[in-house]
C-alpha cells in the first residue's frame, strides 16, 4: 500500500549530518538501505548493504544502526518473536500490522497521533511516555494463499515446496 520511495544516497548523507552523524560509506549504505526496505532486520540491510559497500560487515552494519537509534535517527521495533526491524519514520507516534504468518509489515498512522496514545488502566504512578501497538493479523497475500478457492490452483511457491 505504501511505497516509500528510495532515498538517494546524498539524501542519506545529509541525513547522517542532521544527526551530528559522521558520514561514511557504509553508513551512508545503511542509511540508503533503510529507505529502500524499510522494517528491514539488520542482516537484511546487511545483504543489501554488502553489494554496493563490499567491504562492509555484519557487525558494522550493527554498529551503524546502533549509533542511528541513539542519534534520533532510526527508530528500532521489537515484535514478538521476530528480530529487531529498523525504519527512517521516527517523526511521528505510527503503529503497525505485522503478518503472523509472512512477516510483513505495514504503517498505522496513529488515530491520536500523540504519544502515549492509549493510556492504561491504572498507570501505577509512572510516568507515560509511549504505548506501542502491534497489531498481528493475516495479510491479504497470505490470506489468498490459504483459501480454499485457491486449493485447486495453487501459488507456485506453495506448489514448489511439494515437489520431489
Ligand atoms: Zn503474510
Ligand atoms: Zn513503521
């Protein structure tokens, strides 16, 4: 639904000086990565990053994130179960709908905008800062694949995991 488009790589260098970043070419990489593929884990950004920075590692490109999240730069989510997945939106309190049975993942701008946007029902004295909402569900494309008006003419990755 949402097409991001991908960041130009001088984008991504103004980017990482806005954030009082230094800027190299594998962090410049990761940058353009990131707004490539956004919700990307970090070995994700890491084959991508690896084809136009070769020199580039895995732990490098962990560092880089690391330093982006602490600079304001990128924010990191954590769902259940799966890695840490990295995006650019950082500007605004947006959600997201995460598939439960393909991973993929789309933004939820917020209905309050705000954060906290949900306030809990007893808030035991602390301090509210933010309220993350997962919301898990069955995607559109894996939900075709599993109805059974389908079953007679299968999606070929689902055909080819059967064959001999
Ligand atoms: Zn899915
Ligand atoms: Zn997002």
């Amino acid at each position: 639904m949402t097409t991001t488009p991908a960041i130009p790589a001088l984008d991504a260098a103004e980017r990482l000086r806005h954030a009082g970043l230094r800027v190299t070419d594998s962090r410049r990489a990761v940058v353009a990565a990131l707004g490539e593929r956004p919700h990307a884990s970090a070995d994700e950004l890491f084959a991508i990053v690896a084809r136009s920075v070769p020199g580039t590692s895995l732990q490098s490109v962990y560092n880089a994130l690391g330093d982006f999240v602490d600079a304001g730069l990128v924010r990191r989510i954590e769902p259940a179960g799966r890695p840490g997945l990295f995006e650019l939106r950082v500007d605004d309190n947006h959600h997201h709908l995460i598939c439960s049975q393909c991973g993929a993942v789309q933004d939820v701008d917020c209905v309050v905008g705000a954060a906290p946007c949900l306030t809990p029902s007893d808030a035991h004295g602390y301090a509210l800062q933010a309220a993350e909402v997962t919301f898990w569900g069955v995607c559109p494309d894996c939900a075709a694949a599993s109805a059974p008006s389908r079953a007679d003419h299968e999606p070929a990755h689902l055909s080819r995991k059967e064959a001999p």
